[in-house]
C-alpha cells in the first residue's frame, strides 16, 4: 500500500525509532483505529483535534503504516471527508450508540482472515509511540496493554483466542467481557493516559506533540 503520508508528517520521530513489526508471515499485523464518540463534552471531534502538522487522526495512521503496518481500518459514524485522504481503510458506523464493541466489529470485518494481531487504537488516547508498539508486539498474552505509572491503557493487541472471543461478543457488551485477563507491559511513555475527552485535556497536546517529536534534528 502507498502511505502517501505527507512530507512533514514523516518525522524522525516516526521514522528513527521503527523497525517493522511482525507484519509478515504467520504474524500479520493489522489495526483499527477508533474514531467515534460524540464529542459532546470536547465540542468538536475528537479525530480532528489538531497534533503535530495534521490531527490526532493522520498522526495515528501516519505512525501505524510508519511501523510497516499497511492494513489500518479507521471507523468513524460522520468523517468520511477527512479519513478518506488518509491511507487507510475507512469504515462508516452507522450505529455508533452500539458502544466500543460495536464499532470495533465493523473494522474487524474488514481484515483479511490471516490477520492474528490486531492493534486497537481509540484515536482520544494518542499518548503512545513505536516504542509503546513494539513493546506489545513483543509481549506475550492472547490481551496486551501498555502500562505507564501502574496504570493500563491503551493501545491493546489481542491475538488468539481473545480475537475470536471479540469477534463473538454482543455489540453492546462491553469489550472487557472478552478479555477476562490482560498482559500489562511497562513502557516510558508519560502521555500514556491523556485522555481528550474535555475542553482542558486539550491543554496537553502541545507537551505531547514535544514528546513525539523528541530526537528530532534542530
């Protein structure tokens, strides 16, 4: 797949740090990213929140295809416009009030039967880098979410039988029914748990965006 990632989106910060995941052969790797949710207490989309030289949104496609992650599904209920310059997969939900779960199912739908890993990422939890990727990829667990400060959060890789437990789990029930038991992988990542959910959340992108950026050339 052609990234057609814009120049200045391909940072060292993207780049520097990546080595391709286990994207091939009996481990093909694919994502979904997330982007529902109404917003109400944002006032304006979560995907579109502005990071970096894009949003919050082409950033997360931007580092998924940089880690050699080609198959990116983005489901959202109303961003057609804005998703579909992106290089990914974009999924319209038409019920997005089916919760998490929900939206979830329709990207899943969309990967080849070879995929066995699968990256979720809720695209309100940007706080996360190669480095937070390949420490899951790494990690053992069918469930693995990345740790900061003794606390989970995201994003997760399900493999294995918890694939298959969330592929059968209802719509509306919530995600943790298929995943009784998490893998918990330490990683540095002090934006792990930003969370743009409110207007004052919106304060910590410009720390973030000095995060990401670290390494880079003066």
């Amino acid at each position: 797949m052609a990234c057609g990632i814009p120049d200045d989106l391909r940072t060292t910060t993207f780049e520097a740090q990546d080595q391709p995941p286990r994207n091939q052969g009996e481990h093909m790797v694919a994502a979904v990213v997330l982007a529902g949710g109404a917003s109400r207490r944002l006032g304006q989309p979560k995907a579109m929140v502005p990071l970096l030289s894009g949003t919050v949104l082409s950033v997360a496609v931007a580092r998924l295809n940089a880690l050699g992650i080609e198959t990116v599904v983005v489901v959202h209920p109303n961003l057609a416009d804005a998703a579909s310059a992106l290089p990914c997969h974009v999924v319209i939900n038409p019920r997005p009030n089916d919760g998490r779960t929900g939206s979830l199912h329709l990207g899943l739908e969309q990967l080849a039967e070879d995929v066995q890993e699968v990256l979720v990422c809720p695209v309100d939890r940007p706080g996360w880098d190669a480095e937070v990727v390949h420490a899951l990829l790494s990690a053992s667990g069918e469930a693995v979410v990345p740790s900061f400060d003794g606390r989970a959060g995201h994003p997760l890789l399900v493999r294995g039988e918890a694939l298959a437990r969330i592929k059968k789990l209802a719509k509306d029930a919530p995600l943790r029914d298929a995943l009784p038991s998490r893998a918990l992988v330490d990683v540095a990542a002090p934006f792990l748990h930003l969370n743009l959910d409110r207007p004052d959340d919106l304060a910590a992108v410009q720390s973030l965006e000095g995060w990401l950026r670290r390494g880079e050339n003066p």
